[in-house]
C-alpha cells in the first residue's frame, strides 16, 4: 500500500477562515447537491492523481456540465479568493490535479460530449471530459483518427491532455497535443468565458492557444476544445526488431532518423520490461532473452512504406539486430504494440510500487545517457527499467522500489531528480508529456533561468492576478530550488472535517 506525502507547504490562497458552508450552498445552487462532494469518505477518491506517492484532500468537490456552470463555480470561487484545482479523469503523473488544503477541485468528468464532427474541415470539437480514445473511435469510420495517443488513451481525457500537453506513441512525427489544438472555449480565473484560437489551422495574432495548452490548469480551464484529425494512412507496417544491447537499438534509432525516413512512432524497450509485459499481458512476441526491442510504425502511401520498411530493416540488422517481425495486418501491429501499451501497468509485476519520469534527450545523446542512468542506478541502489519514445528522444526511466520501506521515496525522488538533471546537461528538457505539477517544479531552475521565470510569472499573473488557479504548479516556490520547494515527507497528514 502507497504511503501517504502530504504537501505541507501549500496554503490556501487566502489566510482568513473560509465559511465552507456558504461555498458549498453556492455550488449545490449551480450543480444540484449530487453534484458538490463534501464528506472525508468521498473526497478520498480525488486527494491524488496518477502520482500517488503525493496525497491532499481537497475541502470540496464540484462536478459541473457545462461551460456556463464551470464559469459560476469558478466565479464563486473568485469571490471567496479560493483556489481551485482543475481534474479530468485524474491520470496526470505529475501531480498536475493534485488537490491543495482547503483548496475546490473542478472535475470536469461529466463533460464528455462530443459537439461537432467536421469531417470536410477535418475537425472535431468536443468538451473537457472526452476520453482521448472516443476521437477516434468517433471518426474512424469515416476514415480519420485523432493523432495523439498517450498509453493511458483509454482511460485519460481531452481536458487533461490540453492541460498537460501530452504526447504518445506517436508524437515523433505527428507532435503532441498543442500540434492539433486548433482552439478552445475556456474559463479565465476570474470566471468569464473566452474563446481562444479558432476553428482554421492558423490564425492572425498572438498564439494564445499555444500559451493555454500546457499550462496545467494555472491559466483556467478548457471547456470545449476544437482538435484537428487526420486522415488514416493508405499503408501501415509495424516492425519489431530485437538486439543484444540497448545502445545498438538507440543507434538504430539515429541513423532510421539521419535515413531521411520519419517512422510514425518509435519505441524501445529494455530487458525489464520485455519480461514484466510478457507476464502480464502475453504477447508471445516479445523475445525474453533480447536486452532490448525497438517498435518502429511506418505509414503512408504503400508504396512508401514498402520502400522505407526494406530500409529500415536494412538499418536494423547493420546495427546487429537479431531478427526483424513485420506486421501488416491491423491485428497483428495491435499485438505487437500491446506490451508497449501496458509497460507501465505490468511494473506492479515487478514491484510493488514505481516512479517514473519523462526527461528528454538528444537522440544522439541516447547511448551515454543510458549508460549513465545505470551508474545512477547502482549508485542509489534501485533497478530502473526503461521504456521510451525512442524517436524524439522521450526517455520513461521506471525506478522500482518500495513505499512501505522507510526513506524509500525520498531516495527515489532524488535519483529521479539526478536523471532530469542528466537530461538538461545533454541538452534536454525535464519533461516531455507528462507536464511539471508538484513533482518537478523544483527542477525548473535546471532548465530556465530566473529571468525565464520571472517573464512565465509574469503571464500567469496577466490572467490570474489572484492567483487561485491551481496555485504552487510548475514555478518554483520558494523560487530557489531547495528542499522548502518539495513535499515534506515527514509531516502528518490530516482529514479536516469542515461539513
């Protein structure tokens, strides 16, 4: 069982007592009394988001279903000048939707219809609480399909996706989230309602989607979004080739890249993971005894893709590859991208808790970086399994470990922290999809100087000049990386009944 971090250096955004009685009156007035969440038995089920290690109960919960509804609960939470955190389906592993005390957590669960299909324009416009894998499923039989595709798409939500910025499988040559966004209906801080960006691929002006998408719920929060789908490809192949180092599938990587030819996706991973997918899922395609396989997705016109696969085999075996599977038949690439799909739930087959990080790297930094990830490894004592968008460069270091032993995440969150700052040395980024949240915002630094800070400060305050829209997220506070930044570990954490 995960233990319980609260984060203690987090305060409301105002000092004085909140009448949480009258809040909650407001919000029964908008949504209706099934729809404000208020007992401590049932804010359990929302005082985390996929990053369990951190755990806050928010003071109350409020489901709304439209836009207008979003923009009077946040009005109200404006008028009290109490902060509110966003939440979609909760899978964020950053601790994006994390609750704060004596904070409102939005959820934005129960907008989740689909408003328009625009099959000519090739654009879809749907609210919050879409999950990912409905876009396609919705337009598929037409046809089209919505490009990005977290390893969470069946259960994680449009809203979130906006929030985070999330990418997938095949962000490599499709871009992640904010790359089909082409604009949003939202709700600023303060309660009024905003469109941003427009239903055509560009527009004139500021980019202001742009700056919305990957915000992370501090600017305010999506309600319609309109994104952009794709055509499906003509042809679609899936190889998978398997290699006696990890360091000869990452050169593969490089030189599929310096070919001219850009895979949809690319995927590695290691020996770990191979075995813990085998077990949980059984793909029987996976070989247990290769120190590391490489997913490579070409689509196109077929003949294009007959032509850049026979290269790409080609690359494969000159790097060392034992054997090269194809896959044509839209079964068959399902069951070779199966195991990727599940890598990181088939960790609870290895141990009993995990904490995963997603830095990004030069591709030609791959080979060193993973060499160094493993003296991190074994200096800290933790086996790190690997799993990543190989292509871009996406690394998903998975450090296995026990909660329940003492001391066990703090050391795991500074080896965690080591390997973010491995990836800026190289020329990287400490996250490439999953966002900063609570959990590296104390990284930021690393990667920004103060001024770049101070001019991010700068735009959140423009549209939050309270600053109660998920307050304490991505910048660092205090605004020096140090421990007063992190969640303490140590202090006790407490259910406040206020109803």
């Amino acid at each position: 069982m995960t233990a319980i971090a609260p984060i203690s250096n987090i305060s409301s955004a105002s000092t004085q007592a909140i009448d949480w009685q009258a809040i909650a009156k407001d919000f029964i007035a908008i949504v209706g009394d099934r729809y404000v969440v208020r007992t401590s038995e049932e804010l359990l089920a929302y005082e985390c988001d996929g990053l369990t290690s951190y755990k806050q109960q928010p003071a109350i919960v409020v489901l709304p279903l439209t836009t207008e509804e979003v923009s009077a609960v946040v009005k109200v939470c404006a008028s009290y000048k109490v902060a509110f955190v966003a939440r979609g389906s909760g899978t964020g592993l950053s601790g994006g939707a994390l609750p704060l005390p004596d904070s409102v957590l939005i959820v934005t669960a129960r907008m989740k219809k689909i408003l328009e299909v625009d099959f000519e324009n090739q654009r879809v416009v749907v609210q919050p609480g879409v999950i990912n894998n409905w876009v396609t499923q919705a337009v598929s039989g037409a046809g089209f399909y919505y490009a990005p595709d977290p390893s969470s798409q069946i259960i994680c939500s449009i809203g979130g996706n906006v929030a985070e910025n999330s990418g997938g499988v095949h962000c490599l040559k499709y871009g992640v989230t904010t790359n089909h966004v082409l604009g949003a209906k939202i709700v600023l801080p303060d309660g009024s309602i905003k469109d941003i960006g427009s239903k055509i691929p560009e527009s004139p002006g500021y980019d202001l989607t742009g700056i919305f998408v990957g915000s992370e719920g501090t600017l305010g929060i999506a309600t319609e979004v309109t994104l952009k789908i794709l055509k499906s490809a003509e042809s679609i192949q899936v190889l998978l080739a398997d290699f006696t180092t990890v360091e000869a599938a990452g050169s593969t990587v490089s030189d599929v890249i310096s070919a001219g030819i850009i895979p949809g996706g690319m995927e590695i991973m290691d020996n770990m993971s191979i075995n813990a997918v085998e077990d949980t899922v059984a793909t029987n395609c996976y070989p247990r005894d290769a120190a590391s396989i490489l997913l490579i997705e070409i689509d196109g016109l077929e003949i294009e893709v007959a032509e850049s696969a026979k290269r790409v085999e080609e690359i494969c075996y000159k790097n060392g590859a034992r054997n090269v599977t194809t896959a044509t038949d839209p079964e068959q690439r399902l069951r070779l991208w199966k195991g990727r799909k599940a890598a990181f739930a088939a960790m609870g087959r290895l141990s009993p808790d995990y904490y995963v990080q997603d830095g990004v790297i030069p591709r030609t930094k791959l080979t060193y970086v993973l060499q160094e990830i493993e003296k991190l490894s074994e200096k800290y004592g933790y086996h790190v399994a690997n799993v990543f968008h190989a292509g871009d460069g996406n690394l998903h270091p998975l450090i296995l470990y026990n909660n329940a032993e003492t001391g066990a995440l703090e050391t795991v969150e500074e080896l965690g922290g080591e390997i973010l700052k491995l990836c800026v040395r190289v020329g990287g980024s400490i996250s490439g999809e999953h966002g900063i949240g609570a959990d590296k915002k104390c990284y930021m630094s690393e990667m920004f100087s103060e001024t770049d800070l101070e001019t991010m400060r700068w735009v959140r305050d423009v549209f939050d000049p309270q600053g109660i829209a998920n307050p304490t997220k991505i910048l660092p506070t205090p605004r020096t990386c140090g421990e007063g930044a992190k969640p303490s570990h140590d202090a006790k954490y407490k259910l406040v009944e206020r109803f």
